[in-house]
C-alpha cells in the first residue's frame, strides 16, 4: 500500500492486489498501454474510438500513480506506451486512418509490448510483500524496545566510554484491533527507517537499492503497540537472532505466526553487525563485519562476532524478566514467562543460539535456523535442539554438516535435524515473500510455503518442550522433511 505522504492512512485506492501484485491503478496503466500497441492491428473503423478511450485510461490512470506513488516497475510500462502513443495518435491528429506498412509496423509493436510487459513480469519478481495471516488464536502486537547494557563495553567503537545497546522488537499476543486498525510497518517503526533498512540489505548484497523500494511500503499483519491479550496466562519467550548482516524484522512472517500461538518472541538487532540499525536519538549505525577473504581470519571473526550476539541474547533475556517483574509498569509485566524460554536464530543468528544455550541456563531449548556452528563446542549442549538445514549439496560447505552433528551429537538431551526439501538458505527468513523466486536463492516451496513449512517445525518443537506438547515429535517434524534424531539415551 502506498501512503500519500507522510503520517498519510492507507491508500486503498492502490492497494496490491495478491497474486498479481500490482494495484488496480498499475493494473489500469498496464491495460492502457496494451491498448496503445494493440490499437494500431485493429480494423480502421475501431482504431480512433479505442484509442481515445486507450489514452484516457492511461493517462489518468498513469497521472494517479505518479500522485499516490510510482514503482520502478511500471516504468518500462509508462516507456512503452509514450513510444507507442504517437503512433496510436498520429492518424487522429492527420485526419485519417493510415498506418505504416505492417512489416515496418511490426518490430516497434513488438518493442513496445516487450517493455510493458516488463512491468508485471518485474513486480511478480520484486513484490511488495504480502505477509501471511496468522494462523493462531491470539491477535498480534509488537513494539520496539532499545536497551543499554552498563556492564559492557562497545567493542566495535574505540570509544571506552561506549556500552553495548540492542534493540529488540516484540512480537506479543495482543487484544482483537478493528480491522481498520493500521498495521505494524515493515523493516522499521517508520516508512523513513524501514526505508534505510531496505537500503542497507541492498548494499549488504550488491545490488541497486532500488530493486527492494517495495519493502518500505510493506504493511505486516502485527499491530503497533496493541494491548496485550488479557487470557492466555504468562507468555514463554522466544529469542530471535538473524543472519550476518541481516536485521530484527527479516523473520516477521515466522515471528508473526508464533506469536499467535501464545509465544512471546524479541528479535534483536546487532549494532555494527546488522545492515542498519536506527537508534531512538535518530543515529544509523551501519555493519562493520566485513570478510577479509582469508578463510581462518574468518573464521576466527565470525566466532568473535557470534560470541557477542550470544551475549546480547543474554543481556536482552535479563531486560525481559525486568519487564515481567514489573520495572517501568510494563504492560507485559506479570505476563512474561521466563522459565520457559527458547533461543533462536538464522544463519550466524543461529550459531549465536547454540552459544547462549552452552553459556545460559535460563535457556531450556534451541532452534538453528540453518546456521553453521561457530565457537568452542564445550560445554555440551544440554537443552534439546532443532536444527532446520536445506539439502546439502555438493556446493555446501564440506565442513557444515560434520560439525552439526557433532554438536547435535554430543548434546545431552534430545536433539533433531530436519532437512527440508527444496529448501534454500533464505528460505528461512522472509526473503520468499520479496526476492525473485529462483530456486537457487530461495529455494522452490513457493512464497507461502516456505513460510507455513518453517513456522510449522517451529511451532511443533517449541510446543513439545516449552508446553509439553505433542509426544510425538517425531512424527510431527517428519512430515515436513528428512528426519534425524540424536538421542542419547539409545
């Protein structure tokens, strides 16, 4: 949906349309601009009442997007059109229905569709994305929260008077809001911070920041500062650590989705280590973890920066019981349950969630959202873990899997490893829902697949050990792929 300006409402105008992804006004510029190229084939006697109508569509229509908001995407629409325009209109302008000899006709015609039909095939690969309806019996809410730890220094800055600070989003199980009711934006708490966001992950990977100025305009399905939901008890806690580079929102729709099962989840943002992190005084910070190309300097980086994500886990678990406890009357005081408590991550995010689980007895269980594990193995992981990996192939890192195992093997308890099939690395993140959907980049589940598969595994194993769920585990986690199970006590 795009705002008119500032602070505007919702634009329904040009809602999205699902499926197509383009609004009823892209849709109209589209239709208008086919009719331009198309008006030249047509019988004489047709061709001057088609064209005006042709125009006029276009042209209000074209004059409607560029007031409410124009993507790059139609703008190979509003090229083809201009060109094929005068050709449409030069025999209304004569007087009389002549047109060129078809052959010369044919390869202008042929550009001009090729260029409009640019648009709608870009806007399916770069979508707007349309975030999926929570499937659970609660509503629900988010915040943000940017909390500084005295103890610990900043590492990143040469300041030594600077202390760590992590914001946290949370995502609750919040009170029924009218429909009408605004939703939660994407990548940021403003349209300005989520666009920073957007174009920081652009840069994070090489490409234009243009091609991702649909996020921005995203809406979630969570709603700003809601009012917690009054049933349901105290709430166990999932903490949320992303990829290298990577933010405290790019797992919404999985955030989302557990949060309506009567979770509580905070998702981090690393400051130095995200792509970009908007601090309450207005400060960006960008990522400062650039690889050297030297595989053990690396390596070696990586577990660095690992071991301060495990830290800021730990740092924002100890602000969450405060908010239980009652500091500051949080409206999530005496709702938190933190004795039932669950460490999660994606890529180097999941690494960080091994490590707080080794470091953190408050931690009773662990989810790796395929991530490789960095950092000493000892002490053994106690708390049972699930690991979610895509299909290893022979393009994957010979050393992943091994050391996996050797972590899920020496563990104490219980622990798993779903492999699911057509998987891709980002097929665990939102990525689905706005990347072109090339298999190789996020993997072949389609766009709202990917994001029933990996909340349902979730869900399932959090569920069996932090609500003492299902019995069967087992059997819930293989029906989403290839199961193996480490248990000790066979």
């Amino acid at each position: 949906m795009w705002p008119r300006g500032p602070g505007a409402d919702h634009d329904r105008v040009n809602e999205i349309i699902t499926g197509l992804n383009l609004s009823p006004l892209e849709i109209l510029t589209f239709l208008g601009a086919v009719a331009l190229v198309v008006v030249r084939w047509l019988p004489a006697a047709a061709r001057p009442r088609v064209t005006i109508a042709a125009g006029t569509v276009f042209l209000l229509s074209a004059i409607a997007l560029c007031a409410t908001g124009l993507r790059w995407q139609l703008l190979p629409v509003l090229a083809g059109a201009i060109v094929a325009a005068p050709f449409a209109l030069s025999p209304l302008v004569r007087g009389r229905a002549r047109r060129a000899r078809w052959w010369l006709a044919l390869p202008g015609s042929m550009a001009c569709a090729c260029l409009i039909t640019a648009g709608p095939v870009t806007a399916w690969a770069f979508p707007v994305p349309d975030f999926p309806e929570p499937s659970g019996g609660f509503a629900v809410g988010t915040r943000v929260l940017q909390w500084t730890d005295p103890d610990r220094p900043e590492t990143f800055t040469a300041d030594p008077q600077d202390r760590r600070t992590v914001v946290t989003q949370l995502w609750y199980p919040a009170r029924n809001s009218p429909a009408d009711t605004r939703r939660a934006q994407y990548l940021g708490r403003t349209e300005d911070e989520a666009r920073t966001v957007s174009e920081a992950l652009a840069r994070g990977v090489g490409l234009p920041g243009f091609l991702f100025d649909g996020l921005p305009h995203a809406r979630t399905r969570a709603v700003p500062d809601a009012p917690v939901a009054g049933e349901g008890g105290r709430f166990p806690i999932v903490l949320f650590s992303p990829g290298s580079g990577g933010v405290r929102t790019q797992n919404t729709a999985w955030a989302e989705q557990i949060a309506s099962h009567g979770y509580v989840v905070a998702a981090l943002d690393h400051p130095y280590d995200s792509a970009a992190v908007v601090l309450a005084d207005g400060r960006t910070i960008t990522t400062a973890t650039v690889s050297t190309g030297d595989r053990d300097e690396d390596d070696r980086l990586a577990e660095d920066w690992t071991a301060i994500r495990a830290a800021d886990l730990g740092f924002a678990l100890t602000r969450l019981e405060g908010l239980d406890r009652g500091d500051g009357a949080d409206p999530l005081a005496g709702r938190l349950d933190t004795g039932r408590v669950a460490a999660t991550g994606h890529s180097m995010g999941g690494a960080a969630a091994l490590q707080a689980a080794r470091q953190d007895h408050r931690v009773d269980a662990v989810i790796d959202l395929d991530g490789y594990p960095r950092g000493p193995l000892t002490p053994d992981l106690r708390q049972p873990a699930l690991a979610l990996t895509q299909a290893i192939t022979p393009d994957t890192d010979p050393r992943y899997l091994p050391q996996l195992t050797e972590v899920l093997t020496r563990g104490t308890a219980t622990n798993y490893r779903l492999t699911i099939p057509g998987a891709a690395h980002l097929t665990f993140m939102d990525g689905p829902l706005y990347l072109p959907p090339v298999p190789a980049l996020v993997g072949s589940l389609g766009r709202d697949e990917s994001q029933r598969v990996v909340a349902a595994a979730t869900l399932a194993f959090l569920d069996s050990f932090l609500r003492n769920g299902s019995s069967d585990l087992a059997g819930a986690l293989s029906t989403h792929g290839e199961l193996s199970v480490f248990d000790q006590g066979s």
